[in-house]
C-alpha cells in the first residue's frame, strides 16, 4: 500500500508537470499553429485540463491510501500538509476552469501545484504517530480548511501575476518590474531550494555537530550536550559548535545568540540555502533568456483579457478568504482552547496567520469599498500568498514555537 501511495504521488507529480507544459503551449504555441489563437488556447486548455484531472485524481488516491495505511489523517506534519496544499491548489484552478473557462490560468497555478509537491517531498516521508497534542478530531477540521483556504488564496496570487505580467510595461526598468521579478524570485526561491535538497540527499554528505545547552537559570552552566545533523552543506553552524561529522564544507559562522533550540542553527542553514538557490536559479534564468522573465512572459498573455484575470483573482480570493478564517483562525482558537487551556498565545503560527487574515481583510476592504481594482489589486493577491510563503517557509523552517511539530 505504501509502494502504490508512492508511485500515485509521482504519477501526479509527473502529470502535473505535463499539463503546464500544455498550459504553455496553449498560449505560447499560438504562433506556430494554422488555427486562430483561441482555437489553438482552447484545445490545448481542455487537453492539459483532462491531464490534470487524472493527475488529481491520482494525488487524491495517494491522500486516501496514506490515510488508511496511517489510521490518521496525513496532514499532521510538512510533508503531508504541503502534499494537502498541492491537491486544494489544483481542485481550486479546476473549479475556477469550470466557471471561468480560461484554461491558461493553468500555465500559473499548474506549475505552483508541481512546485509545492516537489517541496513536500523534500521532508521525511515517514508515517509517525501523532504527537498527543495533535491527536485530536479537530486536527481534521482546522488543517484541512486551512489548506484548503490557502490553496484557493494561491490561484488568486496565479491569477494576480497574471495580470500584473500581461499589464506592466516591460520596455523599460521601473520600481513596477522591479517588484514584479522579486515576487518571481520568491517563488523560484523554492524551486532552487528543492534542487539543492535534491543534490544533497546523500547521507555520506550530511554533517554532524555537537554543541552545549546551558541551563535556562544559570548560563553558566552546562545541561548536556546535544548533536544535530545538518542534510544541507553547514553555511552556519550552532554556537560553540564542534564537528562530530565532516561534511562537502566548513562553516562561514556561527548563529545567532538569539536563536534558541536544538534546531534553530540547523533550520537557519537551510533558510539560507533557500534564498542562496533561489538567487541563483533566478539569475541563470535570466542569463538564458537575456531579459527579465515577466517581460519574455509577457507577449505570450497578450491576447488574454486582463479585466476576466483581475475578476478571477478577486473571485478567488473572495472565496478562500472565509474558509482561511475559518480554518485558520475560528477552529484553529476552538483547538488551541482544548489542547493548550487558551484561545490565543501569539505563537509565531498563530501571529502569521493572523497576519495572513488581516492582509486580505484589508484587501477586500480596498477592493469593494474604494475601488481598487486591476493593478493595485493584483498587487495585494500577489502580496498575500507571498506572506503565506513566509509562514509556510520562514516560520516553520526557522522559527522556534509550539508549531514547531510541523517543521519536520
């Protein structure tokens, strides 16, 4: 049964990545195709549309099977909850086709589906028992409509990018483009840090430290000493560290003082690691293409209407934003209160999604009482999910906080 939650897992993953292909050929491949260019979108879009159904429906499967075999809901840990994320992603772009029928919102929200599957897979995979503070029936309740919220909050950031790249003049440098190409870099940001995982996996390459804990009365003296194991080459290491295990390098710097715990070191090395990549990945892309991305993406969008994306991207967040509250919010205090004895304890999480919830309070404040429609809006769906990838990158990979379960 595991073998078979695997192999459906790849199989989505794989057919994830096909339908983007299509996606793009639907808007790109217009010039080279004897059809008119909505013929030549619409066929292309109903082709990577049933890819994706099939792929969805495999990652489905794989959710289902995981689900028996553990006995549990399998969203307890990242793996799992970014798997989880990656299914509302798609189920949010396929129920937007459906009403919308613009296909090519796909080449945007189909290649954030892949990414976040990609990224899941970079945590252990492990099935463990739960943790007794997650071993609740409101672990089904919260998580799910959490990720649910922000999965339909993504398309809306997929939609929001969209129109900011068919609608920003790329002629000539401005603070618009600017911005524009960090939001890019942001996502790529975890594209780079999945490739590195990836070319680090080997166990022979980890390295090992040993470092002392003193006692929280007295810092003067030593508790113990603990090891941690670090998967990605040591950038930083833990204060006082010493090497038990060598690894491909020798650190630059020690951590923070103020970064507390046995994992903060480890978790700030990959916090590095990830933009380091990131940087990288964004910079190669645009030696290839020899000018920023939005402006080679841009005369690809050029025949899509940018008032039907602004409209998808409200609609999507006009949708994810009452399941986010519900979910990340009003059942996330219900289960504090029973698991904790409080409703509120301004945890990094809590405060983050607090954060997540203001910020798009306010964007439909703006949008339906002062008018801020088209560019102005799109710019908030964009900034939005961008903190949602700080709470789902920054604070569980580098915070310390009752959350933390979740940082694998």
């Amino acid at each position: 049964m595991i073998q078979i939650s695997s192999n459906l897992l790849l199989m989505a993953f794989v057919l994830y990545l096909i339908a983007t292909i299509v996606f793009a050929v639907a808007i790109t491949g217009k010039r080279w195709s004897n059809r008119d260019a909505k013929a030549h979108q619409a066929r292309y879009a109903k082709i990577g549309v049933g890819i994706t159904v099939i792929g969805f429906l495999g990652h489905l499967g794989q959710f289902i099977i995981r689900w028996i075999v553990s006995g549990r809901i399998p969203t307890s840990n990242m793996f799992e909850f970014i798997s989880f994320l990656s299914i509302c992603i798609v189920a949010a772009f396929l129920l937007l086709y459906y009403i919308y029928k613009l296909g090519v919102l796909g080449a945007f929200a189909m290649p954030l589906a892949a990414i976040m599957l990609a990224y899941a897979s970079v945590f252990p995979k492990e099935i463990t028992p739960l943790i007794p503070s997650l071993q609740s029936y409101w672990l089904k309740i919260h998580v799910t409509t959490a990720a649910l919220g922000e999965g339909i909050l993504a398309v809306g950031f997929a939609a929001g990018l969209m129109y900011l790249i068919r609608t920003i003049p790329q002629i000539k440098k401005s603070a618009s483009t600017f911005w524009l190409e960090f939001s890019i870099s942001v996502v790529l940001m975890m594209v780079g840090f999945i490739v590195v995982s990836a070319s680090f996996s080997s166990p022979s390459l980890r390295t090992t430290f040993e470092f002392p804990v003193y006692d929280e009365n007295n810092p003067a003296i030593v508790k113990n000493m603990q090891q941690v194991e670090y998967k990605l080459p040591a950038i930083v290491a833990p204060q006082e560290y010493k090497i038990i295990k060598e690894g491909p390098i020798k650190p630059l710097f020690e951590a923070p003082t103020f970064m507390h715990g046995k994992d903060a070191a480890r978790k700030f090395n990959t916090m590095i690691w990830s933009v380091l990549s990131g940087v990288v990945f964004y910079g190669l892309l645009r030696l290839i293409l020899r000018k920023r991305i939005a402006a080679a993406i841009q005369p690809a969008l050029e025949d899509i209407d940018p008032e039907l994306i602004d409209e998808i991207s409200y609609r999507a967040i006009a949708i994810g934003y009452p399941i986010f509250t519900l979910g990340a919010l009003v059942f996330a205090m219900i289960w504090a209160n029973e698991a904790w004895g409080r409703f509120w304890g301004w945890d990094p999480k809590e405060t983050w999604a607090l954060i997540v919830w203001l910020f798009y309070s306010v964007y439909l404040h703006l949008r339906l009482s002062k008018g801020w429609i088209g560019e102005k809006s799109a710019w908030m769906a964009v900034l939005g999910f961008v903190i949602i990838l700080v709470t789902l990158v920054v604070v569980n990979l580098v915070i310390v906080g009752l959350h933390s379960y979740a940082g694998a």
